[in-house]
C-alpha cells in the first residue's frame, strides 16, 4: 500500500542509504594544527562533521531508553537492529550510476546537484592546496552539498511525521523510529552559535560555489550545509 511504501523508503532513507553519505564525508577532513591555524573555517567544519558523525553513529542508541519510558518505542525496539542496518548500507557502498543524468529532466533535485558538480570540483582542484590539504574533492561535495540537501529535501517531502504508521503489525516499528528521526534529526537545529551555510561563509571557495549553485536552484542553494550538522 502507499502507507507502507512511505514507511519502507523513509526508514530506507535514514538507515542504510543516508548513512552512506555520513561515511564519505570522513574522507574530507583535516583538522591538523597547520590546517587550523591556516583555515579556521575549514577546520571547524571538519570538527564538526567528525563530532556529529560520532554522534550518529556511537550514542544515537544511547536515547533509546528515554524513548522507550515515554512511549515513542516499542519496549522491544532492538538498538543494535538499527546498527546493523546501518553497517549494510555501508557495506554495500555507493553503486556505480552513470545514467542519473537521464533522471535530471524529471527532477530538481538530481538537475541540480548533476548541474553543479563539475563546477565544484573545478574549483575544488584550483584551490585543495591552500584550502583542502589531505581532503578528496568528491567527499566534499557528497558531505556537505548533497548531505545538506539530502536532509532538506526529507523534510520538505516528509510534511507530518504521523504519515508514518506506527500501528502497521509488519513495519511500525521502522514507522515509530522513524516518526522520531523526523521530528529531531532532519531539520536545521536551532540556537547554533557558529556559521554553517555555503551562503554568506565570507570563504572565498564556500562563497563561489553558492554563487554558482544560485544560478542553477535559489532554493537549493541556500540550504547548503558546510559541515554535517544534522
């Protein structure tokens, strides 16, 4: 039923397909002394996409008791059985996908990150000595661009969080996780005392990267993340 292919995809989403996103982005990150004192900006944001990796990853299951006493879980909810998902998704890395471009005409999404791609490595390969030493370009891209956008894009499909049948006898519990993930793990997070967004970074890379990405999708633009800060 449409219920149950909300439930699937979703839990799909925020289990072993996002996860795969969160493992990528660790292959650009430097938060060397040199590198702090050189780019402050990139610097933190690989603190912070190192820290919040941590988080998802190592104590996201640490919540699962207070759930489970107020009622957002199952008492039977198995912490490690989200963990295993997890791990396949990773496992099963990202396959190969030469005809996304096909996919452009009849989404926005896909146009704009086909679209916007080569500039940023383009520009990403003038500038990886000075701002970038020791990260990949692509995971770069994937950890903040598409990770951004990834969440963005959840939420804005995701309207209600009660869409997700946690009554389902076969799939409520993925429903249950993930009316909660929705709720407190998707949007932006508020009261963040440091920068976050491509757009007004005053970083030279960050900043011409969202002019370009301007010219292909406002919206989209201005939802981009430079570290994984949810």
């Amino acid at each position: 039923t449409p219920d149950e292919a909300m439930t699937l995809v979703w839990y799909y989403t925020i289990s072993a397909n996002h996860v795969k996103i969160h493992a990528l982005s660790n292959w650009a990150i430097n938060m060397e002394p040199k590198q702090k004192e050189k780019n402050p900006f990139p610097a933190q944001n690989s603190l912070v996409t190192t820290i919040y990796n941590y988080f998802g990853y190592t104590t996201f299951a640490t919540f699962y008791p207070g759930w489970k006493k107020v009622g957002l879980l199952s008492k039977d909810w198995d912490s490690d059985a989200f963990i295993q998902t997890i791990d396949h998704g990773i496992e099963k890395s990202v396959f190969a996908h030469p005809l996304i471009r096909e996919v452009a005409q009849y989404s926005e999404f896909v146009d704009f990150h086909v679209k916007l791609r080569p500039i940023f490595m383009k520009e990403f390969a003038k500038v990886k000595g000075k701002y970038f030493p020791g990260c990949h370009g692509e995971a770069l891209f994937v950890g903040t661009i598409i990770h951004s956008l990834d969440h963005t894009r959840m939420d804005w499909n995701l309207e209600d969080p009660l869409w997700l049948d946690v009554t389902h006898p076969e799939y409520g519990k993925m429903a249950e996780l993930g009316r909660i993930v929705k709720v407190g793990f998707v949007g932006d997070l508020p009261g963040l005392v440091f920068h976050k967004r491509y757009k007004g970074s005053k970083h030279p890379f960050y900043e011409k990267i969202y002019a370009e990405a301007s010219k292909l999708n406002q919206k989209l633009a201005d939802c981009m993340d430079t570290c994984i800060v949810k």
